[in-house]
C-alpha cells in the first residue's frame, strides 16, 4: 500500500498510517464524490450522529455532534431493538407497519429502555413503539443540523440510513429530498482512501518536479 488514511474513533491505534483524519472530514469529502452537489451531510452512525455543512469543493464549513452519549446513534436503536425483541435488521420495515403515533419522552438510552418496556406492558403496539423510537431519533438528529442551517443538497451517510424507517422519519420531517448511497456506512472509509489517493499524487508530482 502507498498511503493510508485512519479515521474513525480507532484512528489513533492505527500507528502503521501515514497519516490520521477525523470522521468529519473523511464524510464530507466521501459524500462529495459520489454526490458532488452535497451541501448538507446527516451521519448516524454506531457511536454518534452528526450534521456536516460542506461547501462546493467538498470542504467542511462547519459541524456539529453528539458524542456524548448513545441518544440519537446505533448504539441506541440496538438497545431498543432489544427491549421491544426484535432483530435490529428488521426494525426498520416493522416500524413501517405503525398504525399510531407514539411519542418517546425519554432519549437517555437507560430511560427509554424502561420506557419501552412499559409501553409494551401497557399492551402499546411494538410497531408503533419502533416508530416512536425512529421519530425520536431523528429528531435529536436533526436537532442538530437545524443549527447549521440545513442547505440542500442532503445526503446521508452512517449504517444506521440503511434502516428504512430511519429514512422514512427523516424524509417526512424535513420534507426535502435526501441522497442515500447505495452503501451508507463506507462513506467515511472513501473519503480516508481519497485523501490517501490524493495525497499519493502530491507526492509523485513533487518526486518528478526534482
């Protein structure tokens, strides 16, 4: 291998790297290669969430994140997934079966753990329960690309897009048009490898100038 970009939460482990760049800007600049109009970049991923502004070169603006705690990530929906039984894989398409409107009041993940268990105690609906949980998540979410001031266009990256119903959530409360790649959850690892292929580049342009 020439170059190696590490990026990520394990970025700093990765001591054989030629060089270490954080998830922000691996997301803006693999979302900007596969959609070159991106302004406005949604990540949900397994640890955090976060809201990434991008100019027209691919460029960060600016950002903001939760990764505080697991409100509003993957991490959260696999809990609830458990709580409600219920394969994380298939909670998407279940959610999409809701026939009511739940609302979630609690996005601490020990709280709306306990929450979802009385819900079903109370004989709620598990589908309706899952959408409640989606909505809230999404919520929190877009709580936080609000604050940047949401440009189109939007695309959204992180392995929890690839649950529909999270998609769904996001499609009816903003009421704009997303991108979604067809693999969400390496967008990060392409824009490492771009930055890897550029930086290759540079260095053999500098090799033949002397």
């Amino acid at each position: 291998l020439s170059y190696i970009v590490a990026t990520g939460y394990g970025r700093v482990n990765a001591e054989y790297a030629s060089k270490q760049v954080s998830e922000i800007a691996c997301h803006a600049l693999g979302a900007f290669k596969i959609f070159p109009t991106t302004r406005t970049i949604i990540d949900i991923g397994g640890q955090d969430s976060k809201a990434i502004q991008i100019n027209e070169h691919g460029e960060v603006i600016d950002f903001n994140m939760n990764d505080k705690c697991a409100a509003g990530t993957g991490r959260f929906l696999e809990v609830m997934a458990n709580a409600l039984e219920i394969d994380i894989e298939t909670m998407g398409p279940f959610s999409l079966k809701s026939q009511k409107n739940i609302e979630i009041s609690s996005m601490c993940t020990v709280f709306a753990e306990s929450e979802v268990v009385s819900l079903i105690a109370e004989g709620a609906a598990r589908e309706d329960i899952a959408n409640g949980l989606h909505n809230a998540v999404v919520n929190r979410v877009l709580g936080l690309a609000h604050k940047l001031k949401i440009r189109e266009t939007i695309t959204l990256t992180g392995g929890v897009i690839n649950n529909i119903g999270i998609v769904h959530a996001i499609k009816n409360k903003l009421g704009l048009s997303v991108n979604i790649p067809d693999e969400p959850q390496i967008i990060g690892a392409l824009g490492a490898a771009l930055m890897a292929k550029r930086a290759v580049r540079k260095r053999e342009k500098i090799e033949k100038e002397v």
